[in-house]
C-alpha cells in the first residue's frame, strides 16, 4: 500500500508527490498516461501538486508549465481535498500525517467495490482472534493444528503494546503478530492505523509509522532512518519525533518475511544514528535491536515460517492471529457486507440469504471449516452477491475473476522466499502454488476424488530427490500456505469409531480452479515437452553461432556434418510443433470435461455453487452418485484464458501467453462446433452458456452459437444470474441471428426476469413462457415486447400463468398493435368470461393473428360465442381451442355450426370437444396431447371431471353410430382418455 516511486528519466517536467513527497520527471507526451495510471493505483488517496520548471531543449530553451488545474481535471476527488488541507489543515506534521494515512489506508481495492460501494474498513472490520503467547514448533498443517488452551491469553489490537508488569518502560515494545496467509494481519495493520488516526486506540503513541517491507527488500542504496521516513512521508522529514529519543514514536513492519534480516554483527552493523545511511535491513536489525531508537515500539507481522529470523531475546511479545474462531464471527462478517444495498437499507432477499447462511454454518459444514480464514469469509460474500445481485449495469464479473480476484488478495506480489540480494527476485508463490497444489487438485479430478490421505498430499506437494533448497522452499509453503488451501477432515468409520484423518481443499471449488489453472498453465507436460522450450533455445543459439563457423570450414568439412547442423536448426520448429500439440489437447481437455455424460443428470452448475455455500433447505435431495462430477473444472479453464484473468494472473507471476490461447481456442472451437449440434439437456444447457459467458470471448461465442436454432431450458430455475448470462452470451451473435424457438417453460421467471432477457426475447420466433407464475405486470411487459418494431416473435406460449382481467387487457392492446405473432395460447390462465370479452374487444384490429388457444379458462356459452365472432372478424385468424371450459351441449353445437360460416368468408376451426355431434373430431389427438403435456400442472379433480364428460361423450356417440368401422375409432379414443383419468387418479400423470 505504501509503495515509494523510484527511478524516473530525467525527461520532462518535473511533479512533486505532496504525499510522498518524492521529486520526479514526467514525460511531456506520457503525462496524461501516467496520471491515469496513478489513479488506478491510488483512487482518491493521493494528492499531488505540479510544480512548473525550466526544461532547457537542444534547439532553444522552452517552459512548460503545469498548473494546479491540470491536477484538478485528472484527480477532482484528490483536488477539494487538496484544497480543503491546504485552508484548514494546522503545521502540525503529525497531524498532517494522521489525515493522508487515514486517506491512504481508507482505500479499498476494486474488489470491494462490488458491493456497493458503501462499505468502508470501519463498518466492515471484524476483529479476529488474537492469542498472546508464547511460538511453539512452527506447526505443520499436515499433523494438524493445537487447539488453543488455558496458557494463552486473547487481546484485542488496541492491547498488543499493554505493558506487562516486567517490562522497562524506559524501552520500547516489540511485538511480533504472526499468522498464516488469509488469516487477517494486513486487515488488523489497516484497523490499527485507522484507529490511531482517529485516536479511538494507541494514544500512547504519538507517531505511527507503518512501512512495507516489500517496498524496502527492493531498496538497494544505503539510507538513513530519518531519509526513508521522509522519502515516504515528506511531511515527516523534519520531525522531531526521528532526532529524539522515539519514546512515543511505533513502527510497523509490515510482512516481514520478505526481507532477509542478518542479526549478526559482522553481517549488520551496530548503529545509533537515525541519520547515518544503511541498508534498509539493516535500519530494521538495529530498530528491533533496541540499538538504535531503543525507546521507540515496532509492530512486526509476518509468517509462521519467518519467526526464527528474528531472535527471540529481540521480542517482548509474541501474538498469533487466529482467525474467526466461532461461528459468531463469522455472521458478524457476512451481515456488515450482505445487509449493505445500494439503498442503504437492508432488503428482504438479503435477511433470508443471511438466514440460510448461518443455519448452514450451523451444520458444521464445509463452508464453516473454510470460513475459519476471513479471507474465505470474502470470498463467500463475493460469491453470493455474484449469485443473487448481479445487476446489467454493474461490471462484468465472473465467477473465475472473483476466485482470480481472491488469489490476488491474498498473494499479489507474494513470493516464496526472500530473494538472496537486492537485485534478485524471489519466486512467485502463486506459480509455486499452481505446480504444486494444482497438481494435487488435478490428479483428484482424474481420479474423481475430493479427499487425499497424508501421504498422496506429500506425494504430489514434494519429491524425494529435491535439493536441499527445494526442500527448504517446501518446508516454507507447507508451514504458510498449505493450510490456506487444504483443511483435515475426519471420515467416519463403518465400526462407528474415529475414522481416517484425510484432507480436502477448503472449498470445493478451490480444487476445480486448481486444477483448472494447472491445465492452463501448461504444467501437465511429458518429459520431451517439458524439455522443449530450454532445448530448442540452446540449440537454437548453438546452431547460429557455428553457422559462421561452418561457412569458414565447408572446404575441409564432409557433408553428413553439414546434414547434422541442419537436423539441428530444425528442432526449435519441431519444439514449436510439440508446444502446438501440447496447447491443442488442453482444449481437447476442456470441450471433454463440458460434455461428459455422468453429468448429464445434475443440477447446472450455478445451483451447485450456491448449494455449497447455502447448503440444501428443505427435504434431503437423492443420494449422489458414487463418483463426483467436476462440472466448474472446464468452466474454469475457460475463464483463466479471458484476457482479464490474464491480466490478474500476470500480476500474480503466472503468464500464460497469446499465442498458447490462440492455439487451445481454435482447437477447442472446432470440437464444440462438433458437440454443440447434439440436443444437451437443459442443465448441460446452462453450463454450456455459462462456460461461454466466463471465456468473454465475443467472436468465439457468436461463432459457437450461431450453429444453435433452439435453446431448451424447460424446468431450469433462472435466477438473475442465469437470465444475465443467456442475454450476455446471445448479445455476442450478430442482429440477425434469430433462434427458432426458446423454452422456458417452469423456470420461475419475474418482472426483472423478463426485463433482463428483453433483448434475447426480441431475436425468437417461438418463446414458451408456461408455468412461470407471470401475472398482470409481466404482462406489461409482455405488451412493451410485442409492439416492438423488432420483435420477430411468431408463437408465444403463457399457458399455466395466474392471469387476471387486467392481464387480458393489456395482452389484447398488444395484439391489437403487433405485426409479428402468429399463435398465442392462453390456455389455463383463469381469464374467465370478462378476460375473453378483453380480447375479443380487440381481436378485430389485429392483422397477423392465425391461431388463439383459449382453453381450460372457465369460459362459458356467451363469452365463447362473443370470442368466435371477434376471430371471425379477423382476416387472418382460423383456429380457437376451447375445450375444457364450461360450455354446455347446446353451446358446443353452436359454436361448431357459427364456425363454419358461409363459404370461406368468416370460417374459423373451432376445438371445443372431442366430438362433433355423433361424429370423432379430426383434432381429437391435439385436444388429448395438450391436455396430456399440461395436467401435471393442473388442477387434478376438475381435469378429472372434464374428462369424465369427453369420456360420456364417446361413449353416447358411439351408442349412436351404427358403422363398426367408426364404433372401433371411438372405442380406441374412448380407452385413451379412461387411461388418463386412471393415472390422475392414482397421481402419476405424465
């Protein structure tokens, strides 16, 4: 966070940082670039001041100047600031300090910016455990973790410098906090500062000093104590607090295992001087030596592994962040972030997801071992509000940027190890993690496994043949960061004892995206692409070199000599190939995980997501089947190639290159163009979208969907999300692709449903919107559809939908006005007699209405009459389906004789019954079809009752036919519906 700028060429106009208070050169032509590029990287916790000076050019002098505008146009947050600081701020430094840190520390990262933007470190800061006592064995995740006992005592952060009854108070404190990664200490650095500038905490101290230790590992000049403050805190360069004793003056070091601290005297240097240059390592040896500024305090954090750089005669006081230890913790956390709306006020979906939530951490779930860590309480959080608060107007987010997002909160810039010199880089822990943990994660999946023994985790994690600073490496990861990823889980015996202790990652997903990211990476190599790349450079170089060499000699040489050298250049192009190959069976890999058929019969994977974070309400579902299915294993893979995760992975030191995507995306499109043409369920369906939607690649979408006629996504519950990524994904397509047809059918739709999927609505010829539980303001929206000068829909299905009259109203101004649709069924949607007399008012200006269902809606003799007339009116409308309703004999025979007309002027068909008097209708089938898809929906007893009376109908028409031929087709139909009315009474209707 408090990062110092370091060298600049000399090129331009020259800036002055007023927070920093650094003096550097900006670049004419890059200035409005860099600006931005401090934006992004401070927000508004920064300000700085232009200052004009005299550059001399080579052809003639010039000046350029910038003014204090320039700054307010870029940094308009920073500016009023500015301002207001420089009229009210008093000369006190300190006070000066107090502010910009409380600025500077108040900075939320862009994650949290998905929340709402409401949250700041006050409301969302739950203090986590902290055990004062004093280090024991660093503690390896793999034998299992002590519980706390009795010796150690609990202090909060306002109590780590409480003085002890032994301690000197003529000296300073030191304190070590340590902890694992995810465990918090970076949080409760930012609370403590904050809490001191508002000075609710420390008051003992005048003078807080947090330094990161990463800014001062890459520092390699020789400074002094009282220059490296000033350099990060020009305000604090002249303060007396530096020259003096430092009796109230706290340092904090933060993550101090990144720098390699020497407390021997002939490696370090005594020195009492704040003003004698040293390397920065060494300032911090003779800070915590008492050496120099004995009577100033210092704040340590740092990992479990790092404790022993630091002698423990140098520390007074030793506490351990623990973490959320009860479940209490937990709940705090999650209401300060998912009770925030935009609003301001906490809604109703939000109390019940919190709810759900806590009765799941209750269980002892999974989710309650994982949110041990906050940092795994974050990323819950993220992953419900991705789930259930997904607005259109929001940034894109996907479900692999948020796990990407969470690994770069937690490891951005981490390495394994302190570099051994200044000029020197450490090795990126995310990179090691990936090789290491990853192939764990992907050989579970291989297998099918979620759970590991000790021993297959030191089998993939280590090898017996590494060297003694792999080894060392290892025994640094497994101390720091191997917990973060897996947690000991205890499976039950059959005898009903203590059963094996295994490990599981600490959420599911996590082992997915593991796996996902060793895939991607490429770290699933045989031994001939493993060597590739080194060996096709070195021969590469050793060929060119000896090509000059060769020119010289081919008088004396032979030519098989000449042949070998030319068998050599050819290898990096077969390494080239080999590197091809390997690229092509990752997305070989990824379209076979998207469309293996154990998953078929899962839920999509979005409710799986939100089923292990929530847990199953309600009655427990069906047991599993007995090999898990890894359905976001391939969803991921799509995600880390999106060029946003790229770019994230890239800041964690893991890149994969253009070139490789470029490679696995062709071969992966030709093998979904293959798969995608063959009918997936509704759930792979999801899935599929969904995979599309996390590779945010606009051409490859439109390419892979543009072969798609029909989406059939019958009895998938399309949350929000689900509704945004289908409009996502389709927008990708160009204008005048126009699916066929889109089910929808049982799939819980709202007003903000249809909204959503507008767009997607617009582009489909037939939509079955059935059995969604759309009333009369869905049907506003309905209406805005149709009207639409670019709506081609031609076949709308509302059947099974509790409409009303308003309803019918509003559906019958849109017929009125539309120009696209062609059929409409309304059948089972109570509109009763005065919803027919609402669209019968308005039938007649329509002028593209072919067919109408009206069935099963309670209408009776006159409105069903009044309805005919109306379709007889209407030029182009010929078919009415009003069976099922209460019509009685003599209306039924009405309405087939009205029907009729007089020639072809004003016929309409009229279904009203399975019979025309004694006469079979030629609709019987779709009569019995349609009721037949429907009654699982339906009211039982009245469909019940309504085939009763087709079945008495059969029956007198047959009494009066006298043709065998005829008795015969009515006695079959006539055993169709008693075979009906046979399974509604035993309540299994298909």
């Amino acid at each position: 966070m408090l990062q110092c700028w370091r060298h600049v060429p000399r090129t331009g106009a020259q800036w002055t940082s007023r927070a920093g208070g650094h003096r550097g050169f900006l670049d004419t032509a890059r200035t409005s670039h860099l600006m931005k590029g401090m934006e992004r990287l401070f927000g508004s916790s920064r300000v700085y001041r232009a200052q004009p000076v005299k550059r001399e050019a080579r052809t003639g002098s010039s000046w350029l100047r910038y003014s204090g505008r320039l700054w307010e146009k870029c940094f308009p947050v920073c500016a009023s600031q500015n301002r207001l600081l420089a009229s009210s701020s008093p000369s006190d430094p300190v006070e000066i300090h107090k502010r910009k840190l409380a600025l500077w520390f108040s900075h939320l990262p862009n994650e949290e910016k998905q929340f709402g933007g409401l949250f700041s470190p006050d409301t969302m800061h739950v203090e986590p455990l902290i055990l004062e006592g004093p280090p024991g064995e660093n503690v390896n995740p793999l034998t299992g973790r002590e519980t706390p006992g009795s010796v150690h005592r609990s202090l909060t952060v306002g109590e780590l410098f409480d003085p002890d009854p032994g301690w000197d108070p003529e000296q300073g404190q030191n304190v070590v906090l340590y902890g694992a990664v995810g465990t918090g200490k970076s949080t409760v650095v930012r609370k403590l500062v904050l809490d001191w500038c508002s000075g609710s905490t420390l008051a003992q101290f005048e003078l807080v000093v947090p330094l990161s230790c990463e800014d001062l590992s890459l520092q390699s000049r020789p400074t002094s104590l009282q220059a490296l403050v000033g350099r990060m805190y020009r305000h604090l360069r002249h303060s007396d607090h530096l020259r003096g004793d430092g009796r109230d003056v706290l340092f904090i070091f933060n993550g101090m295992e990144k720098m390699r601290l020497n407390f021997s005297i002939a490696a370090t240097e005594l020195c009492s001087s704040p003003e004698e240059p040293l390397h920065p390592g060494a300032i911090a040896v003779n800070l915590l030596r008492k050496y120099l500024l004995p009577e100033a305090s210092i704040l340590v954090t740092t990992r479990p592994s790092a404790l022993d750089k630091i002698p423990s005669k140098y520390i007074d006081r030793y506490t351990e962040i623990c973490g959320f230890t009860n479940i209490d913790q937990q709940r705090a956390y999650f209401t300060s972030r998912l009770l925030q709306q935009a609003e301001g006020q906490p809604g109703r979906d939000s109390r019940e997801l919190l709810e759900m939530l806590y009765l799941n951490l209750q269980r002892e779930s999974q989710i309650a071992a994982a949110c041990f860590l906050p940092s795994y309480c974050w990323l819950t959080c993220a992953t419900l509000h991705f789930l259930h608060f997904t607005d259109v107007k929001a940034p894109i987010r996907t479900l692999t940027g948020i796990y990407t997002s969470f690994l770069r909160l937690n490891f951005g810039g981490e390495i394994l190890e302190a570099a051994a010199g200044p000029n020197q880089q450490g090795i990126s822990l995310m990179h090691y993690v990936a090789k290491t943990v990853g192939k764990l994660a992907y050989e579970g999946i291989t297998c099918k496994r979620t759970s590991f023994t000790k021993e297959e985790v030191m089998e993939k994690i280590g090898k017996e043949d590494d060297s003694d600073e792999e080894l060392r490496q290892l025994a640094v990861f497994r101390t720091d960061i191997l917990s973060f990823f897996l947690a000991r889980c205890v499976q039950s015996s059959p005898a009903g004892g203590m059963g094996e202790i295994r490990y599981v990652f600490t959420v599911p997903a996590m082992q997915e995206y593991m796996a996902a990211l060793y895939v991607v990476l490429g770290e699933k190599k045989t031994v001939l692409e493993k060597l590739g790349k080194g060996a096709s450079e070195v021969i590469g170089q050793a060929s060119d070199d000896l090509t000059t060499l060769l020119n010289v000699l081919s008088k004396f040489l032979p030519l098989r000599v000449f042949a070998f050298f030319n068998l050599l250049k050819m290898f990096p192009r077969l390494y080239s190939r080999i590197s091809g190959h390997s690229n092509g069976k990752i997305g070989k890999t990824m379209a076979s995980e998207m469309f293996k058929t154990e998953d078929q019969f899962n839920e999509d994977v979005l409710d799986q997501v939100e089923q292990s974070v929530l847990g199953v309400q309600g009655p427990a579902p069906l047991e599993r089947q007995e090999q898990e299915s890894f359905e976001l294993f391939p969803i991921f893979m799509g995600g880390l190639l999106s060029r946003g995760n790229r770019v994230l992975l890239d800041q964690l030191g893991i890149s994969i290159r253009t070139t490789a995507v470029v490679q696995i995306t062709r071969t992966l499109k030709r093998h979904l163009l293959q798969n995608s043409q063959k009918q997936m369920p509704p759930e792979e369906l999801v899935d599929f979208l969904f995979f599309l939607y996390e590779f945010q690649n606009q051409r490859f979408t439109a390419e892979v969907l543009g072969s798609l006629s029909a989406l059939n996504l019958s009895r998938v519950r399309m949350t929000p999300l689900k509704c945004f990524v289908l409009a996502a994904v389709l927008a990708c397509t160009p204008p005048r692709h126009v699916l066929e047809s889109l089910d929808l059918s049982s799939c819980s739709l709202t007003c903000e449903s249809l909204d959503t999927l507008r767009p997607v609505l617009l582009r489909c010829k037939t939509v079955n919107l059935q059995c969604n539980n759309l009333g009369s303001e869905a049907c506003n929206h309905l209406k805005s559809l149709l009207i639409d000068s670019a709506c081609t829909v031609q076949s709308l299905h509302l059947c099974d939908n509790p409409l009303s009259e308003s309803s019918a109203r509003s559906l019958a101004e849109a017929l009125s006005e539309s120009r696209s649709l062609r059929h409409l069924s309304l059948m089972n949607t109570d509109l009763g007699d005065r919803g027919a007399g609402e669209l019968a008012s308005r039938l007649g200006g329509n002028q593209g209405l072919e067919e109408i269902n009206m069935a099963y809606n309670s209408i009776g003799d006159n409105a069903a009459l009044q309805l005919l007339d109306a379709c007889r009116a209407n030029p182009t409308l010929n078919t009415i389906h009003l069976y099922l309703n209460e019509l009685s004999e003599s209306g039924k025979h009405s309405l087939h004789s009205r029907g009729l007309g007089h020639g072809e002027v004003g016929r309409v068909k009229v279904l009203a019954s399975i019979t025309q008097g004694d006469e079979l209708s030629q609709d019987w089938e779709l009569i019995l079809n349609n009721i037949r898809s429907h009654a699982t929906s339906w009211n039982r007893e009245r469909v019940r009752d309504n085939l009763q009376r087709f079945l008495q109908e059969l029956k007198g028409a047959r009494q009066q036919n006298r043709s065998v031929w005829k008795k015969l087709s009515f006695w079959r139909v006539q055993r169709q519906v008693a075979e009906e009315i046979r399974k509604l009474e035993k309540g299994t209707s298909s």
